[in-house]
C-alpha cells in the first residue's frame, strides 16, 4: 500500500523474463550525430531529487486509484520491442502518468499559496508528437502538454502533432546496456553508441536537453548540452561513430554559465541537424547519462521515479544550452515595480521568501 507520491513511484516493477528476449544489433542510420563520449549525469540522485521535489513527493497520496495488476503471463514475458512496451505501457506509463497527474492537480489547487502551479505534462507514446515533416521519424515515447504543438517545417493545413518536450525510445536489454560504455569489446562499444547517437538525433531535432532510453533491465536518463568547440564538417571531423568513453564525473568540473542559463528560450520548433551540404549545423558535448536498474524499489531511486522526474523538468525550460544551474538552485528575477521573488531553476516553483541554504542566481546583475 502506497502513502505518499514517493512510495507510489517506487513500487517494485513486475519480474520478467527475459528467456526468449531477442539478441542482434541495433538500428543504425548514417544521418544521426555521432556522440563526443558519455560521463555520469551525478546530479539525477535521490538527494538532488528530494532537494528539488520533497515536499510534493512526501504528499499523502489520497483517492489514487487501484496499483495497476500485471499478470507474469502473457504480460512479463519479452520477446521482441513490442512485447517489451506492451508492459510498458501497462505498467509504467499507467503509474507515471497517475503520478504526474496527481502532482498537477495538487500544484493547480492553490498548495504552497500557488507556488508551485505549472501546466500538466504527459508522458506519451511517440506517435503523439513529432520532430519532423516525416512522420517516419520519431521516438518510441513523448512528452507532450495540451496544446503546444510543433511547429511544421513547411506549410500545411494539417493538423499538427504535439511537440515532443522529452524523447525516449525502447530498447531490449539484450540488445543494449548501459554498462557496454566501458567494454573493451568492440562490437559491444558500437552497439552502446548506436542507440546513444539516436537518442542525441531525437533531442538535437526536439530541441530538448532531456531525453531517455528504457529497457526491460534499466531507464537510463540523458542530458544534452551544447559544445562550445567549433562546428567542423563531418570529412575533417572525427568518425561518424565515435567510442563512447564512460568518464568520472568528478573529472569533468563544469562552470554553469549564468548568462546562458537566463538566456532566451530557443524556438520551440523541431528542426534539421545538419545544412543541406549534409554537415551538422550544432556540436555537442559528452552527454550526461545515469542508469536506475530495473529491480530498485521502495524510496530508492526507481525506473517510475526517474521517469517521472525527467518529465516534471522537461515542463519547464527544457531548451538545450552551452550549460546549466545546479539541479538545486533558484533565479532571483525583479520585473519594474514587483516585489522580487525566487524561482527553483528545476521545479519552476516560486517564493517571495528567501529560500534557506539555496544557491542563488540573480538574473538582476545580468
């Protein structure tokens, strides 16, 4: 029995069986951005999670509903991608999505004097966003608001698809894991980067730093930064598919630069990556990743609490810049003639009160 939000995200995942789960190579394609190499995104923990989102996630979770029932047969059974998000599908997109839910309506009631209001994010299947003309192109899930919806590439009088706030896409444990950035085998490094430079191609042409790769043993959760290196064409760069490096986050220090983090929001439309002379038209940099296994459970950091968690910042601005504030910090913004007040750079959430033992970024210097 679940009491508060936090225990909800953190039930345990349905056992499953992996037996006849498929084996082989992943998708390639030419047209996606190689990848600079892969470090711990060490941020995406638990403290950081409960620094940003504590009060909400230790809510009494009253008038939820019935947990989901998810029989071991037919429904725990992997075979192929398909049967994989059947479960999926059933599970957690169904718990998440109660999740979420519930802190909107919580956050829409006026708790915290108002605080915390932000409009409903949802994670969805793909084929309810795009980020392209070709409707071929897309990831195998979304985050989508109510009407904020791409922006089409050229005219049409169709209708269109949501934007796609948070791309993630499906994967067989078989197939992918995220321990392969670190193999010495080379297959298995190639293998590791294939679904790595997909998911930066989706997030590239989403224009969203946030993005996700879920298996039936792991959610590994991704941030995109953008390089500050010069753009070279792909003939006098390096290899289309670069080894990824798995590299200690203690030997990658990064100064967050304030005027870019308060930078205008990029447009919200999904565009190309690369000029019509095939050459990328932006440089990225190592992407941040964290792995949460499959098996985690009860308040510790689960594949429902991460999923959730990741869609709950993509709702804010989720542009992709040159750097980022800590997770846990807060703007001091000043508009002519308004009190100042605080804004949480992750949550969105707003004070008057100064908040105690806080980083404080003050956009009024800027």
């Amino acid at each position: 029995m679940s009491n508060t939000l936090l225990d909800y995200l953190t039930m345990p995942n349905p056992l499953v069986d992996n037996t006849h789960s498929k084996t082989g190579s992943n998708t390639d394609d030419l047209s996606w951005l190689p990848i600079e190499g892969v470090r711990d995104w060490d941020e995406f923990k638990n403290e950081t999670l409960l620094s940003c989102y504590g009060e909400l996630l230790e809510q009494t979770t009253t008038g939820l509903g019935p947990v989901p029932v998810i029989e071991s047969f037919p429904h725990c059974e992997i075979w192929d991608e398909d049967s994989l998000e059947a479960l999926l599908v059933r599970w957690n997109l169904s718990v998440v999505s109660t999740g979420l839910s519930f802190a909107h309506r919580l956050c829409g009631s006026g708790w915290k004097e108002g605080g915390w209001n932000f409009q409903e994010i949802f994670m969805a299947r793909g084929g309810l966003a795009s980020l392209t003309n070709d409707r071929r192109v897309r990831p195998d899930w979304a985050g989508i608001q109510q009407g904020r919806l791409g922006n089409a590439i050229v005219p049409t009088t169709e209708r269109r698809p949501y934007l796609n706030l948070c791309p993630g896409d499906t994967k067989l444990s078989t197939k992918w894991k995220s321990l392969w950035s670190n193999t010495t085998v080379a297959r298995l490094k190639e293998e590791f980067n294939r679904p790595m430079g997909q998911i930066l191609n989706y997030c590239s042409k989403a224009n969203s730093r946030y993005g996700y790769i879920l298996t039936q043993e792991e959610l590994v959760v991704v941030r995109v930064t953008m390089s500050t290196d010069p753009i070279k064409p792909l003939s006098t760069s390096r290899p289309r598919r670069a080894t990824a490096q798995y590299q200690p986050s203690a030997s990658h220090a990064r100064n967050y630069s304030i005027t870019s983090a308060l930078s205008d929001m990029s447009l919200d439309a999904p565009g190309s990556s690369y000029t019509d002379g095939g050459n990328p038209t932006s440089n990225y940099d190592v992407l941040e990743i964290r792995s949460i296994p499959w098996t985690n459970q009860h308040r510790k950091m689960t594949v429902n609490l991460g999923l959730w968690w990741i869609h709950m910042m993509a709702k804010e601005d989720n542009s992709i810049q040159i750097s980022y504030p800590p997770l846990h910090s807060w703007t001091l913004e000043q508009e002519p003639n308004l009190k100042p007040r605080y804004r949480h750079n992750t949550s969105g959430r707003c004070t008057y009160e100064h908040p105690e033992a806080a980083t404080i970024i003050d956009s009024r210097s800027e």
